[in-house]
C-alpha cells in the first residue's frame, strides 16, 4: 500500500472586524499546514488486477461478499451460492380483457403471450440453468414450457409458485369489480396488505408462501435456476428475499415477460441484480449472465 502525505486547504472567508479576522487568518493557516494522509491500493508489485481481487476477496458476481449485509431468506446456509431468474409469464386472455386473475386456471396465453415467452427463452439461450420451475397455472405453465424447450432437465411445478387466490374479485372485469365490489376493490388496489375475505389475508399468506417458494427452490442441489410464475407472486419473492413487508408490494413492478435476477451468497442472503429488464421484448437481445 502506497500512502502520500497531503495538505488540506479550506478557503476561509470573513468580514470581521480585525482582531476577528487576524484570529480566523490563524486559524485558516493552520488548516492549511494541517496535514493530511491519502492511501491508495497500489503497491511496489503493481496495480491490483481483478485476478488479484478474486484471490483475495470473497465475490459474489462483481460485487465484494455481502456476508452478514442483509437478512437470510433460508436461515440455514446453502450448499454453495445461488443465482435465480424469475420471470413473469407471457400476456394472457385475462390481460389482454382487464380481468382481475388471481389463482384462476381459466386465463391463457394468448398469441402475443406465446411470441413474448418465445423471446424469453432467445434472450436467455446463452444461460445456463440447472432446473426450472414454475406455478403449475395455465399460463405460467405454458410460458415456462416454451421457455424450457431443448433443456434436458424436467420442469419441476411448484404450488407456492401460484398466483394469490383473490375469492371472488378473479374473472371480474376491474371496471366491474370497482362497481360492484367497490370497498374490496379498492383496498386490494390500494391497500392490499390489508385486503381480506371471510378473515383470509390473501397478501400476507402470498408472504408466507413465496417463504415456502425460496426454500424449495435455494435448497434444491445446482446454483443456477429459472423461476417462471405470476405478477403477484413474482412481487413476493422480490420483497420477501429484500427483506420487505407486504406493505411494499405495489412498489415493484413487473411485465409480462419481465426478467429479473437475483445472487445468494452461502448464508441465503439475497442481492437483487436487476429488476424487471424487458429489452428482449422489443429488440433480439440476449442476456450473457
């Protein structure tokens, strides 16, 4: 390490009458012969190289640990670090209607759901993944089998992966729901933490299950997965691995098609490395890692 002796000067302007301002002359000289120690990593051998820093430091991608810097989603440590991309599936009939979706089965892809998961799985061809897994749900179902296509492992379905079960507010048109269920509706738009039927909290149990869903997923043997699902569940995941209350769900959000990705170091701590990237739905790119 290569330090260099510096001096601090900090310009020092007044006014005052003269026996002031001799006393703040004093002092600004003194500041200015105040020295000051600035140390660099350079060294006698040469510049630090990222061979170097690999060596030396614990990485997690291009970032130093991040040991001990957040909360553990799984409270155990994994069997090495994880990466996941999740992914949100494909434009659905329900979408494309403005119809509340919820857990239903009934909504499917459409057309263009079909060619945005399609340029999902062009922008993540170069990528490997060791599983994938998905809500067992029509449309997440069907993005995650296009996306999946030529891959040699089985997609694995997951039920905490479902969308959250919305009672009856699913297959309501949303400018329906406003009329006829107009306090629901608007506190599952406005205020979802505190949504509620019949004393279910569909909000704070998509918390709990998106829990379920990162264990099942960081403790399955490999490092690299796919997670395709739904927009709400996508949003829990985000939230729960940051560490976020279910107040915080309409802060993210998420296409359809969105990608987004997520590091966990050995202690289960999470570090969100992009949200929602959806340039692949409007150009061929192609995502490296």
């Amino acid at each position: 390490m290569v330090c260099e002796a510096l001096s601090l000067t900090i310009p020092f302007f007044t006014n005052l009458a003269s026996k002031d301002a001799k006393l703040a002359t004093n002092r600004y000289n003194l500041c200015r012969s105040t020295p000051r120690i600035r140390c660099s990593s350079s060294s006698a051998e040469g510049p630090v190289t990222a061979d170097k820093l690999e060596n030396d430091y614990a990485l997690t991608g291009t970032a130093y640990d991040f040991e001990r810097g957040t909360i553990s989603i799984t409270r155990e440590s994994l069997s090495s670090p994880k990466k996941v991309i999740l992914v949100r599936h494909g434009l659905s009939t329900w979408n494309e209607e403005g119809r509340v979706q919820g857990s239903s089965n009934l909504s499917v892809l459409t057309e263009a759901g079909v060619k945005q998961a399609e340029r999902c799985r062009h922008a993540l061809a170069n990528m490997h993944f060791d599983q994938c897994f998905s809500s067992p749900i029509s449309r997440a179902k069907t993005t995650a089998e296009v996306l999946w296509q030529g891959r040699e492992e089985p997609l694995v379905f997951l039920d905490s992966l479902k969308e959250a079960h919305l009672f009856f507010l699913e297959g309501v048109k949303n400018v329906d729901a406003k009329v006829i269920y107009p306090k629901e509706y608007i506190t599952w738009r406005e205020d979802p933490a505190n949504f509620y039927v019949n004393g279910v909290y569909p909000l704070r149990r998509l918390w709990a299950t998106a829990r379920d869903a990162w264990r099942e997923i960081l403790f399955t043997p490999g490092e690299s997965f796919l997670v395709v699902t739904h927009k709400s569940i996508v949003r829990a995941l985000i939230c729960t691995a940051l560490g976020l209350p279910p107040e915080r769900f309409r802060s993210i959000d998420v296409n359809n098609g969105g990608i987004s990705t997520f590091v966990f170091n050995k202690r289960g701590e999470a570090m969100l490395k992009s949200l929602n990237m959806t340039a692949h739905m409007y150009s061929d790119h192609v995502y490296l890692s």
